[in-house]
C-alpha cells in the first residue's frame, strides 16, 4: 500500500535511474506527512470529544500547510 500511495504522490518510478539520498528523504518525508493526514482524518471521524476534534482539525491544518511546501 506504501508503494501505491508514493506512486499516487510522486509518480511512477525512473526507472534504473538511480535517485538521490536528498530525493528519497524528501520523499519519505511527503509520504510520512500524507500518512499521519489519512491517521488524523480517521481519528476527526471518530471522535466525539469537540476539544479533542479541535486540536485534530488544528493538527490537520499544520500537516496541510508542511504537506504545502513540498513539491
């Protein structure tokens, strides 16, 4: 599923082409923030605490704005 998610982001692989190490952890790191949005989007869905859906929406709202800055 990672692999799908990384493809869906940054499109299909180069090929041999090998990618730099400053690429790959600029990937990783998109692909970790669109990972903890899905997480946080799930736990908005749940919860009924409106306190707790707050600090979630405002969590969601920093993880848009980083998610953002990467091309």
């Amino acid at each position: 599923m990672e692999a799908q998610i990384e493809e869906s982001v940054f499109g299909p692989s180069q090929g041999d082409v090998p990618a730099s190490a400053e690429h790959l952890q600029s990937r990783n790191k998109k692909t970790g923030l669109l990972l903890s949005r899905k997480h946080i989007l799930q736990q908005l869905e749940r919860s009924a605490d409106e306190r707790y859906s707050e600090l979630l929406r405002r969590t969601l709202a920093d993880l848009d704005a980083q998610i953002g800055k990467w091309p």
